[in-house]
C-alpha cells in the first residue's frame, strides 16, 4: 500500500501541470466582439461612451474578457468606433446657429378716452 501511494505521488509531481489556454488569442477586435459581445449588443457603436481606453480595459478585463491582453484589443476597438453623443457640435469652432429675431408684437388699438371738459 504504501508502494502504490508513492508511485501515485510521483505521478501526480511529475506532470506538468497544464495552463490554462486563451481560446481568445490572435482574434481581430471583430472577432472578439462578434463572439463576446453580439450576444446582448447589436453594434459596437457607442459602448465605449467616451471612457478612455485604460479604464475601459479595465472594466472589460474585470466582467467580461479572459485576460488583460484580450480586453485591451476590445477596448481600443470599442473607442475606435465610438460615437459622439447626440447633438455634439459636428465642428469643433462651430458657432452655434441662432434663430432670427423676430420682429415686435404690434401695439393693440385701445380706443382713448373721451376726454371732458
């Protein structure tokens, strides 16, 4: 019995231990949205919300992606193809366009008062 015990601890000590693989290594930014995120989102477009990529990576990295490299490739692709908010000035030094005066209500006609005398 104690034979087969350390022929059974040798065993277990002398195997590599596996790692653990990315199946999401090498994948284009598309793919990886395609395959993680196309799920729950439609487009790619305005998921990034005007975060920067740093924290956005983060985010990803923390409740969505496998790793830290994945969630940076998602992360860049996702700011890549964000948009402006609705409403953003199209131009940056636009002048705002205004909408003409318009002109003075005309006064009533009130009929005046006789006067006495």
């Amino acid at each position: 019995m104690i034979v087969g015990t350390l022929v059974a601890a040798a065993a277990v000590l002398t195997t590599p231990f596996v790692s653990a693989q990315n199946l999401d290594a090498g994948k284009s930014p598309e793919k990886l949205f395609a395959d993680g995120c196309a799920t729950c989102h439609r487009s790619p477009r305005g998921l990034a919300k005007g975060r920067y990529t740093l924290t956005l990576s983060w985010f990803l990295q923390d409740h969505y992606s496998a790793g830290p490299d994945t969630a940076k490739v998602l992360a860049a692709y996702l700011v890549s193809v964000d948009t402006p908010p609705p409403g953003a000035a199209a131009k940056p030094g636009a002048k705002p366009t205004r909408s003409k005066p318009r002109p003075p209500k005309p006064a009533e006609s009130q009929p005046k008062p006789a006067q006495s005398q």
